[in-house]
C-alpha cells in the first residue's frame, strides 16, 4: 500500500462552498475569521435568499461601477452625478481621501463646490507614493482654469497632513489659492473632554467675535 504524502508537498484540499464564503467574507474590513465564519452560516442557515442577493449585488457593482472621469469617485456613469450639476461652483475644488469622505462633507450642506477623490494617502511607510494616489490627474484637473481654490479636505492623521502639504506645495507654485479644513473644538463639545492637540489648535485658529 503506497504511504500517504503528509510532506509538504502534498496537494491542499480545496476549500468547502461555506469555507469559501468565509474567506471571501473576511476581505471587509474589520472582519477576523470567526466572524466570518459566523456570518457565512447565518446566511446559510438563515436567509439564503439575502445571501443571493447579496451575491448579485456584489457582482452588479464589480461590474459595472468605476472610477468618474473628473473627480476619481465611484459611478456608475462616465461622469458621477455632483459633476454632472449645473448647480454646483466650479472655481471650488475640494479635495478628500475617499468616496465615504465626500459623502460626509455633502451631509454638512456647507458646501457647493466639485471634489476630487485621491482613493487614498501619501504613506512612505506603506509604500504608497504620489502615483498611487492619482496626483497627475488631480493636477491636470485643478489647472483647467476654472477652478479658482482648493481646499484640502484630507483627515488630520500624519499621512493626511503630509498628504496636504504636499498638495498645497504643488498647487501653489502653479498660483492656485489653497485652503486647509480648520481644527478645532467640536460644536457641543465640552474643553473637559476635549484633548489636548485638538484644543492647542482650536487656539491657534481662534478668530475674531466681531
């Protein structure tokens, strides 16, 4: 009888349907191997009709959902819908990390100009560079001639700070005005809770009452 191959040569057995889904599951973020595993059997033993949904769902949106030609966010169209609108101030280009950031700078209602989406940050570390961020498109779109100030809308960690200093330098060699989002006290936020970075900067920026 010929001796099994336990060496480490020997063939993997290929992955079950469920353990399968349980590896595909732990791509989100956030999601260890229990986890996913718990999620792989609820959606087997409790709704398989969510599961094909999610199924389509996620194959819809491979397929068809891309990068908008503008502004670098998701659409499912040549252009996305903001820069489709008559509506919106094409002399104000902001700029932001990702499509989740723009979407929360829309919900403040505070704004009504374009985006540019970098699909993420200069991190040296990760070896992300300017190339991986879309840098040459965002430079050709800011030097179009209508936009007339930028702000940097990039999160306040080290990557996205030197993420907008790079930016800014480039930007304002090419005579582009270049604003940055202020840092500050929360609105409701009481100084006891605040920390102590955030509240050397709110004194920093402090600006007249009157």
């Amino acid at each position: 009888m010929p001796a099994r191959d336990t060496g480490p040569r020997a063939r993997a057995e290929p992955l079950s349907g469920l353990d399968e889904l349980a590896a595909a599951l732990r791509a989100l973020p956030g999601v260890g191997p229990k986890a996913a595993q718990r999620m792989a059997l609820h959606l087997l033993q409790h709704d398989r009709p969510g599961a094909m949904r999610l199924s389509v769902a996620l194959a819809r949106a491979t397929d068809s959902v891309h990068h908008c030609e503008r502004c670098n966010t998701f659409t499912e169209d040549t252009l996305c819908t903001l820069c489709r609108s008559t509506k919106r101030d094409e002399a104000l280009l902001c700029i932001v990390e990702t499509p989740a950031d723009l979407l929360m700078v829309e919900q403040t209602h505070a704004y009504d100009g374009l985006y540019f989406v970098l699909m993420g940050r200069l991190s040296p570390l990760d070896g992300i560079g300017p190339r991986d961020i879309a840098l040459d498109r965002l430079l050709k779109r800011a030097t179009d001639g209508r936009v007339r100030e930028v702000v940097l809308a990039t999160n306040f960690t080290h990557e996205g700070e030197a993420t907008a200093h790079y930016i800014g330098e480039l930007l304002a060699n090419r005579g582009i005005r270049v604003s940055r989002l202020a840092r500050g006290v929360p609105v409701g936020g009481e100084l006891e809770y605040v920390d102590a970075g955030t509240l050397a900067q709110a004194l920093r920026e402090r600006r007249p009452v009157a």
